[in-house]
C-alpha cells in the first residue's frame, strides 16, 4: 500500500509509508506485547481468590480504592463466563468477555435488559459492550449463535436496552432503543465446520421455533422470515426478520430486525483486494439501513442511530475489525459514500469516548497520534482479542486510506 495523495491525513500517510512497515514493525507488535498482558491477568482472574480474607490483601484493596486505583486483576476478571453454568455457552473456550462489559440478557417478562458484572441477574450472554472510540457509537459485539444459545441472542435484540456500564462513560441511551440490525461476518459453515447457527428461515413466509436453554423457563420463540435479497454491489444478504413468543396473542408484540450478511471475508484472513470496495459499501449500507426509521412507527419516536449488533464467529477478529472501520470513518465523515471529501488540514478527529486510563497506561508515544492503533486498542480493553490478526490491522489501514483517496466509493 501507498498513499501520495494530500487528501490523506498526515498520520495515516505515514503509516502506510515503507511498505507498511510501520504498521508491521511498530503497531502489531505493540499491540499484541499489550494484549499479551491483559491475557496473563485475564488468566490470573481465574485463580485469585475472589474474597481474601488476608489483612494484607484487605489494606492493599482499601489503598488501592483510596487513591483511586484500579486493580488490575479485577479490572480484566472474565470470571462470569468461566461459570460451570456459563462455559457450555461458549462457542470457543478460549474467548470470554470481561465481567465489567459483558451483556446481560432478562428473562423476557418484562425485564430490561441490563448490564453488569458481579451481582447481576440475567441470562448469560458471550457479548460486550463496546463503544467506538473516535466514532462514539455503541455496538455490541458477540459469537455466533450456537444451537444452545439462539434463543438468548434473539431475546437480547426483543427486549429495550438499557444503561450501558459507566466505564464505557456512555451518553444519554435514547429511550425507548433496542438492537434493530445485525451484522454477520461469517458463512453459516466455513471450511466444512459449523461457524453460526441458522436462527431464522431461509424462505420469505415460513417459520421456525427457538427453545430456551434448559436453565431458562423463557417462552419459546416463533421466528419468521420476512423478506430476503442479495445487494451484490456491497456483497450483502439483506433479510427482515420477526420475533414473537408463540404465548403472544397481540401481532404488536413482534419485534422486527434487519439481518445483514457479508459474505466474502473468509475465516482466518481478510477480503481479497477485489472484495475491498464491497467491504467498504457493506459499511456504508449497515449504517444507512440502521439509521434509516422510515419503516418503523413515528410513536414512540424510534431511536435515530441505536446500538448494532455484530457477530462473525468467535466474535473479536472480524467483528472487531468491522466495529473499527466503522470508528474511522464516521470520524472523518466518510461513512456515506456521497458525502464531500473531509478537509484534512483541520487536526484529527479526537475521542468522542473518554474511557478511563486503563491500568496498563496509555500507548508509548509513537503510537499517540496513531488513530488506528488507538482504536483497536480501545476495542481490547472492552472485548478481548478484537481485531484479532495482524492481517486484519492492515486491512483498517487500508480501507480508511482508499476511503480517502475515493477509489472505493459506491453508492448504496
């Protein structure tokens, strides 16, 4: 990749610069020596004893809290999810979200959706909350539904959201708001093995059911196909959707969503350069279908812009990367392909979400005015391994970079 063009922001110019080896030398590594660390606390969350009763212990705890410290170990805990009830939830038994970010799912019975960690009650869900860092918007990110887990992935788009968790320092949530589009990055098989499980038909008219897990006395769900249709220029499969519980006799109990899938990012890598422009207006269509209220009634007033969720299979290499394209480019107003080239002699978008420093620091200072790198950094500290390979890191680059230079832009 090279970048000449002056459209281009100075800090981007200069990471695509000496055959990306920047990007290679300097981010990768960076940030997967910073990952490493938070997977050795992720790991010592699972053997620290979660109430010590050693005096020591108790005044490091109460110093720690005094002076406003975070304690690592339990900042990264992911102790929920290793739960004997949870672990059967989990579609790989290596990635897990943090306790503090996780979502929880009620019951379906009037219950809100909430979001919590220790203390809280719901259904578990492998899912994070996860808010872009330069863009502002607020995802959640997830696996792929197993068969065992359907039914909680389609409760938690039924049911109104609520307060995201104060560390993601989440503005006023528009009420009433629930998930209304979901983004799948993954085939439903891939390479002869299972990656998501079918949740809904595959032919407009027909249903099907979704049971609860065993632990759940939630009520069945009726799920229906509404309308189906491929958008060949963003390689997108684009399904509306109904959920009702069959114990329902009122049709205005039905929520509706919108399921769109890519379909040319193969498992374990990136979009071949000529799926590039279709990656970048399958971006652009998932934020004009999510913001676009026309279908839905006028009161209560629909939320404008709710949260998305996204899933690939695991839900962190694809996912994660998808959430920070998205960052990008809302930063730098390039999201929608008919809007004027950004006047890049003004200084770089700032964070529109101000987390809290993190206990391993901030990045070292050659990485400070790297938005790229501070993005996917930020996503980690929310979900673990988000933005998961090295090839995927590229793949940001440069998307934003020919997003810039205009080669990319389709209409939707």
């Amino acid at each position: 990749m090279t970048a000449t063009s002056t459209l281009i922001p100075t800090w981007l110019s200069r990471a695509l610069a000496n055959d990306s080896r920047f990007i290679s030398e300097t981010v990768c590594i960076t940030l997967s020596e910073r990952e490493y660390a938070r997977d050795h606390l992720r790991t010592q969350s699972l053997v620290a004893e979660p109430h010590s009763t050693s005096l020591l212990a108790r005044g490091q705890q109460a110093l720690n809290s005094a002076l406003g410290k975070t304690d690592p170990v339990a900042h990264y805990s992911i102790m929920t999810a290793h739960h004997p009830d949870n672990v059967v939830a989990n579609r790989y038994s290596n990635i897990q979200p943090y306790d503090r970010t996780r979502v929880v799912v009620g019951d379906l019975k009037g219950s809100r959706c909430s979001v919590g960690a220790e203390g809280s009650k719901g259904r578990y869900f492998n899912a994070s909350w996860v808010r872009e860092l330069y863009g502002g918007k607020l995802w959640i990110a997830t696996q792929a539904p197993l068969p065992r887990t359907a039914h909680v992935f389609l409760s938690a788009i039924m049911q109104p959201i609520s307060t995201p968790p104060a560390s993601l320092n989440s503005p006023h949530v528009h009420s009433p708001s629930r998930i209304r589009t979901i983004v799948q990055l993954t085939q439903n098989t891939e390479r002869g093995r299972q990656k998501a499980h079918i949740y809904f038909p595959s032919t407009p008219g027909q249903s099907m059911l979704s049971n609860p897990d065993p632990t759940s006395d939630a009520p069945v769900l009726k799920v229906t196909l509404l309308e189906r249709k491929r958008i060949n220029e963003a390689c997108c499969v684009y399904s509306k959707v109904s959920i009702i519980p069959v114990t329902s006799t009122n049709p205005q109990d039905a929520v509706v969503f919108t399921h769109m899938l890519y379909a040319a990012w193969p498992d374990h890598g990136v979009p071949e350069d000529e799926d590039r422009a279709s990656l970048l207006a399958f971006v652009r269509l998932v934020d004009c279908v999510n913001t676009d209220t026309s279908s839905f009634p006028s009161s209560p007033e629909p939320d404008p812009d709710p949260p998305i969720m996204v899933n690939c299979s695991a839900g962190i290499g694809r996912t994660g990367s998808f959430i920070a394209m998205s960052s990008l480019l809302r930063a730098y107003h390039l999201l929608s392909a008919s809007s004027p080239r950004p006047n890049t002699s003004t200084p770089p978008p700032q964070p529109l979400c101000s987390l809290p420093v993190p206990p391993l620091g901030i990045l070292p200072k050659e990485l400070q005015e790297d938005l790229v790198a501070q993005e996917i950094d930020s996503l980690r500290e929310q979900r673990p391994g988000m933005v998961q390979r090295d090839e995927q890191i590229h793949l940001i680059y440069d998307i934003l970079n020919q997003a810039f230079e205009g080669s990319l832009r389709v209409t939707v």
